[in-house]
C-alpha cells in the first residue's frame, strides 16, 4: 500500500473509532440527537478508510499484474552480411557473447504462468530463458541457410517447473506453462533489453 494512502486509511480508521466511541458515550447519556449525528460522522470515516483499503487493493493487484522484469540485455553488432555477433548480459551480471548468423536475434524461454490473485500475492511469472539464435526474415533462407543456436539455460537439480510438475498441490496455483519468444533485428549496432511479463517475453530499445 502506498505511503500516503496507507496513513490517511490509518487517519479515518482512527477517527472513525473515536466518533463512534463518542456516540456510544452520547447514547448512554441519552443525548440521542448528539449521538446520532456522530454515529453518522463515524460511518463517514469507516466507508472512506474502506475506500482507500479498496482502492490500495486494486492499485497493488494492477502493478502485479503489468509488472515486467529484465531477463537480459542483448546488444548486437553486424561482423559481416547477415553475420552478427550478440553479447548477452544475463540478470545475474554474467555476459555472453554468441556468433550469429541471420537478420535477427531470437531469444526464447520457458515462462510459468501464476493466477491473477497470486500475482496480487507478490508471486510474479516465472521464468527461464531457454536459447538464443539466429533468425532469417526470408523462409526460404531460414530452411537453407546455415543455422546458429546457442543454449542460454542453467543446469539445475531444481527449479519451479520442476516443482510445478511433481507436487500436485501446487497446481491449482499455476495458470499456465509454455514457450514464449522475441526476436529483433540484428543487422544494426543496438541494445535491446529482453524483458519477461506476465504474457511473456517482450523486447524494448534501450540504445539504436
């Protein structure tokens, strides 16, 4: 919950309590008028305390929900025609350099997929980057030309995708599990970053 509507959720709950005490207090007094008329006040801060809580809900499960986090950054220099090479700095800070061949860069990864109520939890889509590759715009090219595919996954004795699969109790958790892939031109100096959302991977410029 946001800073300032967190206290002024605090502020009304607070005087919401006080105007209700204080009707009590009136109401003993039989001072039906003056209690009255506080009951009332403190209803009016009770439904304005709940219409924050509410509204600090939805903002919460919308930010979950968009969140995007950068997989990679790929940066890619041309070395020849339609010969390029692209240096890979993973979210760890590690950096990889492929030799490519093609008009573009392919990145794919395997990506696990919460429930939207999850996301609203702080669980945010899984995911493991899979592969990096060439790819031609022209198909037929793609079937004769030489192809480059090089693997960007970590052997692992353990991952998400492998609990999702063994233990049952965690499926109805799962919204989804599946492949997903962008690719961008690689016949330019340019920086891309490689970002993972809740539907999937998505490329955005970050130098062109």
């Amino acid at each position: 919950m946001p800073a300032p509507l967190l206290i002024f959720t605090l502020i009304c709950a607070a005087l919401a309590v006080a105007f209700l005490l204080a009707a009590v207090t009136a109401f003993r007094r039989r001072s039906f008028v003056g209690g009255g008329g506080r009951f009332l006040v403190a209803g009016l801060f009770l439904a304005l305390a709940a219409l924050a809580a509410t509204a600090s809900v939805a903002m919460q499960g919308y930010r979950a929900l968009t969140y995007e986090e950068v997989a990679a950054r790929v940066h890619t220099a041309p070395v020849g025609p339609q010969r390029f090479r692209a240096t890979v700095t993973l979210a760890d800070s590690s950096v990889h350099m492929f030799d490519l061949a093609g008009d573009a860069v392919y990145v794919d990864a395997h990506i696990l997929k919460w429930h939207p109520w999850v996301n609203i939890l702080g669980l945010h889509t899984a995911y493991e980057l899979d592969r990096i590759a060439g790819r031609y715009r022209d198909l037929a090219e793609e079937r004769s030309k030489p192809r480059t595919v090089e693997s960007l996954s970590r052997d692992r004795t353990l991952d998400m995708f492998t609990l999702a699969r063994r233990y049952r109790w965690l499926e109805p958790l799962v919204d989804a599990e599946y492949g997903s892939a962008a690719f961008v031109s690689g016949g330019e100096f340019a920086t891309w970053e490689i970002r993972v959302s809740t539907t999937g991977l998505l490329a955005r410029p970050v130098l062109r």
